[in-house]
C-alpha cells in the first residue's frame, strides 16, 4: 500500500480567526511589495508634471506665507515670540505629514479595489506603503524647515534648539500611527457610506484649526479657556507644541500630555485594526 505523502507549502491563505492577527511575518516576507509600491505612489503622483518633486518645497513655501499674511500680519495672532514664517513652517511640516497619511489611507479600500480584488497580499501592506511614501515628503520639507532655522540662527535671531528635538523619530511614529489608525477606520465604513470620502479632505481642514498649527496653545487656554479642552484633548496637540518646543524652544511640553498622545495613539490604531482586519474579508462585495 502506497505510504501517503503530506503536502507541504509555502503559503496557506486562510481566513483570520484572530481579531489582532496583524500577519506581521508574512507582511514583512513581501517587504519587496511595499518598496514597490512606494516606489509607486512616488512615480505616478508626479509624473508628467513640471516641477515634479519640487512641490515637495512650494506647497510649505506658499502655505507659509499665506499664513504668515493672514493670520499673522491681518489677525495678529501670536506666535510665542518667535519669527512668523518659523513658527508656521513648524507647524505646517508636522501637520501635513499626519494629514497625509490620514487623507490618503483613509481611500485605501476604494482606490485599490480592483488590485484587492484579484491577486492575495496581506492588505496592511498597502495603508504601509502609504505611510512610508510620505516619509520621503516629510523628508524634504523637514530638510527645507532646518534650513530656515539655519538662517534665522545666521541673522542674529535667537533659535533655541534643545534635547527635546531628540523626540523626533517618536513624534514621527505618533503621526503615523495616529493617521494609519484614524484613516483605516475612515476607509473601513466608506466601503459602505461613500459620502464619508467626500467629508474626510474637509474634516481634517476643521481638524487642522483645532490643532495649534496656527496659533501656540498658550493663546486659546488664554482667550478661550472654556472651548480650549478641545484642542488640549486632540492627540495632534501634544506632538504639534513638543516638535515646535524641541526645534524652535518655544510652546508647551509635558510628559504628562505626551503619555496621554500615545495612549490615545494607541487605541485609535489598535481600533482602526481590528475594524480593517474585519471589512478586508468582505469589503469587495461592497465596494
């Protein structure tokens, strides 16, 4: 009688019985899928365009100055002492990678439905790829914001970078994780509500002003100290006022309000998580 042979192979696909079944092993074996599609989203959003990546310097370039008139020189809002176009250069550079992420990863499931829908990779990849895309935006502003501060250190302005700048990568991590989480929420109910897509570009713009990215902290608790709980209690606040207190010296820092961060931080992406983990398995019915 013939001796059976078990089969072996090298990939079962098989549905996730586990709410947190992140797939962290097989994601990382197609790490050459997620280089590439970030080689992708780089590619194909400036392509056939003229300046190309020098967007990456004139949209902060132009939304500095926009703000630096309006809300500067026409509202004559503070900026804790320091240099107008320092202030919100700041600002703008945190702010916009975390918008990024959020605006983008929250179409996730509506933008690739037809690539889910035909070849099997693990779906975290693809919100992955987002993220890091927009490390190499942040990048350059981040390298244009420390050319800035260079040349108010030269002209005599008093700059005082401090250790808290060390904070960085961590900040990084907290806007990630805080854009991945909220946009894989967002992208999990649009599979069903498609109006949500057209309200999330214009939430996070409302988002945005209850964030001091235009403003420090210290001027609403001042003015509006009964409405001020709500931009206290954004998580954005606390990475927002310690970037711009590690880099510039200016602003607000606690470790109390940075706990707080990633507490919320990580609540918010262990829920956008599980909830994407739930729709990938039928979202391509309903989309």
């Amino acid at each position: 009688m013939p001796q059976q042979i078990k089969e072996q192979w090298d990939i079962e696909i098989s549905p996730s019985t586990r709410m947190l079944d992140l797939k962290l092993k097989e994601t990382w074996k197609h790490r050459d899928l997620l280089m590439l599609l970030v080689k992708r989203d780089f590619i194909s959003f400036y392509k056939q365009t003229i300046l190309g990546p020098l967007w990456f310097f004139i949209q902060p370039i132009f939304t500095t100055l926009i703000f630096t008139f309006v809300f500067g020189n026409l509202a004559g809002i503070s900026t804790d002492g320091l240099p107008q176009p320092l202030f919100y250069m700041a600002g703008i550079t945190a702010w916009n990678y975390f918008a990024d992420c959020l605006n983008k990863t929250s179409t996730v499931f509506k933008d690739n439905a037809s690539i889910f829908g035909k070849v099997y990779f693990p779906r975290l990849i693809m919100p992955l790829s987002i993220v890091c895309s927009n490390l190499i935006r942040f990048g350059v502003q981040m390298l244009l914001f420390l050319l800035i501060i260079a040349y108010y250190f030269i002209s005599g302005t008093p700059v005082r970078l401090n250790c808290y700048a060390l904070l960085l990568p961590f900040n990084l991590l907290l806007m990630a994780s805080l854009g991945l989480g909220m946009g894989m929420i967002i992208s999990a109910m649009t599979t069903r509500y498609r109006d949500l897509a057209f309200l999330v570009t214009f939430g996070v713009q409302l988002l945005m002003y209850a964030t001091p990215v235009i403003y420090p902290l210290s001027v609403a608790l001042h003015k509006y100290p009964d409405y001020a709980w709500i931009i206290s209690y954004n998580p954005m606040t606390p990475i927002i006022e310690s970037f711009r207190y590690g880099f510039l010296g200016a602003g607000s820092f606690s470790w109390a309000s940075i706990g707080y961060c990633t507490i919320a931080t990580i609540t918010i992406t262990s829920t956008g998580i599980i909830i994407f983990n739930r729709v990938e398995k039928t979202f391509v019915d309903t989309v």
